[in-house]
C-alpha cells in the first residue's frame, strides 16, 4: 500500500467518462504503444498514448468507453502530447481498461 491520501487530495483528481474514436500505432514510443483520441462530451476530445497493445487490437477499442484522468498538465512522449491518462489495472506486464458497466454519457464524473 501507497501513502494515505486526504479526500482533499482525492477531490482533485478529475476522473472523467470517455469514448474513444481513434486508435493509431505509435512507433515512435519506447514501449509498443497506441495513440488514442477520446471524446469527453462537454469536455471536448483530448489526445493520449496508451501501452496496451499487448491485450487490445486497434480495431475493437475504437467506440469503447474508457476512464481517464483529464486534469494532468499535458506531457510530451516522443513526437506525441498526451493529454489525459486512461486508467487501468496492471495484471503482471499488460495493463487492462477500467470502463463502465453499462454506457455513460461522455464527460461525467467518476466518484
């Protein structure tokens, strides 16, 4: 376990909805990588780099829903700038996507 954070610290983590739209390959990443373009509703579309290529296809991710981080400062990887962090559970070396359940409209908020 991770130092125990305050609910103030929590609070400022603005984890939203979102469905991806796009999904490119990234060769210029260190690790084998996606680019992805998500859409967050009100929020608008915001860009990021996601290591997940070992258990995702391109194809199957484009509509899916996801949940990201969207209040990171924007970070540049390779020739890339990632704008939001999609969150997932590491299983050994893969990482697999946290989504709903059932469809939620793009932007809401995760609490």
């Amino acid at each position: 376990m991770t130092k125990t954070i305050t609910f103030d610290d929590f609070s400022k983590v603005d984890i939203r909805v979102g469905t991806i739209l796009e999904v490119h390959d990234f060769p210029e990443a260190r690790k084998p990588a996606y680019q992805l373009t998500i859409d967050f509703g009100a929020l608008g579309v915001k860009k990021t780099s996601a290591q997940i290529t070992s258990l995702y296809s391109k194809e199957p991710l484009v509509g899916k829903q996801i949940l990201a981080v969207v209040n990171f400062p924007k970070k540049q990887i390779a020739n890339f700038q990632s704008e939001c962090l999609i969150l997932g559970a590491v299983s050994g070396a893969d990482v697999i996507l946290l989504n709903p359940e059932q469809y939620v409209k793009n932007g809401s908020t995760v609490s």
